[in-house]
C-alpha cells in the first residue's frame, strides 16, 4: 500500500464515524424541532418563532412529563392510561415492544433486572458468546418447567441490526461488568478495535 493510500484510509477512518455521528445528532435534533416547530410556526405571529424554540420546548416537555410520573397520583394516572393503551392489540403490538426496549437500557427501576451483561458457554467447548440478559422471570408466559433455572439471553447480530434470543440455563452463564453500550458496541462492530499508531507503538 502506498503512502497515499494509507494517509487516505487513515482520514476516511477517522473522519466518518466522526461525520455519521454528527449527521445522526444533527438528525435527533432536527426531528425533535420538526415534533412542537410546526405548530408553533402556526400559533405564533410571523417572524415570532425563534429556530430551534421547538427542540427546547420539546425537552422542557419531556422533562416535564417525567416529573408527572414521579408524582404519586398523576403516576397512578399515566399507569392507568398506560393499561389502557396496551389493552387494544395492534397498538399493545408496537407499544409494548418499544418499552421493553427502552427499559434495558434504565437501570434506574431495576439495576438487579434490566440488561446484565453475560457470557455464554457454548457446548462442551472453551468458547464463549458476549450476550445481555433481559428477562429472568416467565410466570407471566406459558413455557411451564422448560423456563425453569434460565434466562433469556439476547445476542446481538455483528456489523448489523438484529439478533438472536435463547433461554440459557443460568450455570451457563457469567455475569461480567461491562456497561451494555460497551457491549452492545463490541457485538455489533465484531469485537474489532483499531489502534492508533501511538497505542500500537506502544505495545512494541
């Protein structure tokens, strides 16, 4: 590889995670102005709107709805909407998913619960696979003794979205601690890291 080449490759490797991530954030953004922007543009008289009053009031509103949830009755309130909500099966089927989803990433309500990072042993082998744990309990499904003593384990598919999720007996398992964006980056990028060059003098 010529000098060119690998100046080259070294830019683009550095600059583009740089660039999708800023392109992702600009796009989290630009989505959460577009949520109140629209209907503000609406509202307020011409040449009032300030840009980006949307993004700020849609914080403001989330934060605000967070605070609803901490007070006891208003919680109780949203719950009960909440079961509402769930009950009618088409939304339940999109809903209910999302939530899940976004509660193994809080380990606010139950650090013991959401999203323990494991390894698996495979077979009789030495090998093992890096997984997050997100159920521990099936009462509420009916697998009757075939759920009993696992755990459900997802693995997360490389250089991709997706996965897999199997019931793991819990001797098979190893906790490890490792936060789940470590984990879930090592999955999905198969586990390469690329070194810089002062690491990699380094190790020499």
């Amino acid at each position: 590889m010529t000098a060119f080449n690998r100046i080259f490759f070294r830019g683009l490797i550095t600059l583009l995670p740089i660039a999708i991530t800023i392109y992702i954030v600009y796009s989290a953004v630009i989505i959460l102005e577009n949520l109140l922007g629209t209907t503000l543009r609406k509202i307020l008289p011409e040449n009032a709107y300030i840009p980006g009053l949307g993004f700020m009031l849609t914080l403001i509103l989330i934060f605000a709805f967070g605070l609803m949830l901490n007070s006891f009755i208003l919680g109780k309130v949203i719950s009960s909407m909440e079961k509402r909500l769930t009950s009618v099966p088409f939304v339940k089927a999109i809903y209910s998913p999302l939530r899940d989803l976004m509660n193994l990433f809080n380990r606010t309500e139950n650090p013991q619960e959401m999203g323990s990072v494991v390894l698996v042993k495979i077979g009789d082998t030495d090998a093992r696979a890096l997984g997050l744990v997100t159920r521990e309990n099936f009462k509420d499904l009916p697998l009757g003794t075939i759920a009993d003593d696992k755990v459900a384990v997802y693995f997360p598919l490389s250089y991709g979205l997706g996965g897999f999720t199997f019931l793991v007996p819990r001797k098979s398992i190893q906790e490890i601690e490792m936060p789940i964006e470590k984990a879930m980056s090592l999955a999905i990028t198969g586990w390469v890291k690329a070194e810089t060059k002062e690491n990699h003098e380094s190790h020499s």
